[in-house]
C-alpha cells in the first residue's frame, strides 16, 4: 500500500502541482551525500512517519453480499495509516526553490484527498477515499527539526504532507445461510414456521 500511495504522489507532483515541468521526483532520504549528486532540478518526497490514524478507526463489522442481496460474509472495516512526507525542492538558487515550493504548496492544496484516478492496486481497489492534507503544523510529539538532524543535514524549507491510506485488513468470517424454518418454544406451545 506504501508503494501505492508513493506512485499516486509521484503522479500527483508531476501532472497536478507540477504540470509542464521537467524536475524529477525522488523518494531517497534527503542527505548530504543524496544532495551532493543532485545536478537537476529535484523534488523530494521523503516518507518519514508511518502511524495508525486512530481518528479514522471503526468499530463492528462491515457485511458483504451477493447477487440477490443476502449477506455472505462479514469482514472488519478497514484501518486507516497516516503517511507523512517531508516534500523539499532541490534547485540551485533560493528563488527558484521557492518557487518551486509555491507550485507545489498550491498544488497540492487543491487536493482535500488523492484524486481517484491515481489510486492504483489495493487503494484502488477498496473504493474509498484517501485524505490528505498539506502543510499542517506537526504534532507535538514531532518536530521537523529533528527529522532534519535525524537525517543529518542542515534546515531546509519543506512542506508536509500527510496521507490518511486505507489498509484492508484482510480478516473475513463466512455468515451462514439464511433460516429456512423458525421454532419458537413457548412452554407448552411450540410454533413452527417457514422464514
């Protein structure tokens, strides 16, 4: 599902935020050595978080049916991941790098979730919409500071963008079929009939 959503943002940059440009999207960490071999004009779409989005979390079970709309399977709904990246553009001069970054802020902004036509494989499969959102404080656990001495470079001005993924969890229990008959014992009286 990670790869999903990386070629969902891949195609999101270029053909949305980016339209008409010929800068590359990367997903390697952005270190100082990755840095030094950058010589085209680079966006950086760093996954540095993977948590569960437990604001998204549902409870009981979903039903699955068949043709004639009766129930044939009960299965959990599924559990949402939030993908948070470090979007930076790496370009020569400052101007241009923030440039860049305007494009791709508003760009990506025009998006309250992945546009479906980018969703591909199990994302793509489960139908249901992909939140995102851009440029949000980070949580107070978390402060992009530390990604950047984590990754061992120097501050540099990024967007983050989080990703809320659906993740199918797989778990599906066969229902039983239909009641032909009922039998209600009462006591002394037993009732029996056809469903």
């Amino acid at each position: 599902m990670i790869h999903e959503v990386d070629e969902a943002l891949r195609r999101l940059v270029r053909e949305h935020a980016l339209s008409g440009t010929d800068v590359e999207v990367a997903f390697e960490a952005p270190t100082k050595d990755w840095a030094a071999r950058r010589n085209a004009p680079t966006v950086n779409v760093y996954l540095y978080d993977i948590r569960e989005d437990l604001r998204r979390r549902q409870r009981g079970m979903l039903n699955s049916y068949d043709d004639r709309g009766q129930v044939v399977s009960r299965r959990l709904p599924p559990r949402h991941v939030k993908l948070s990246y470090l979007v930076t553009a790496w370009v020569q001069r400052t101007e241009d790098e923030h440039r860049l970054l305007s494009d791709l802020l508003v760009g990506l902004l025009r998006h309250e979730s992945v546009p479906a036509p980018l969703l591909t494989g199990s994302l793509a499969a489960l139908e249901l919409p992909v939140p995102m959102s851009c440029a949000l404080p980070p949580p107070e656990d978390r402060a992009f500071a530390d990604v950047w001495s984590a990754l061992g470079g120097e501050l540099k001005p990024s967007l983050d963008v989080v990703v809320s993924a659906p993740v199918d969890t797989g778990r599906a229990y066969p229902a039983a079929p239909p009641a032909r008959t009922v039998r209600v014992d009462l006591g002394d009286t037993t009732l029996d009939g056809v469903a």
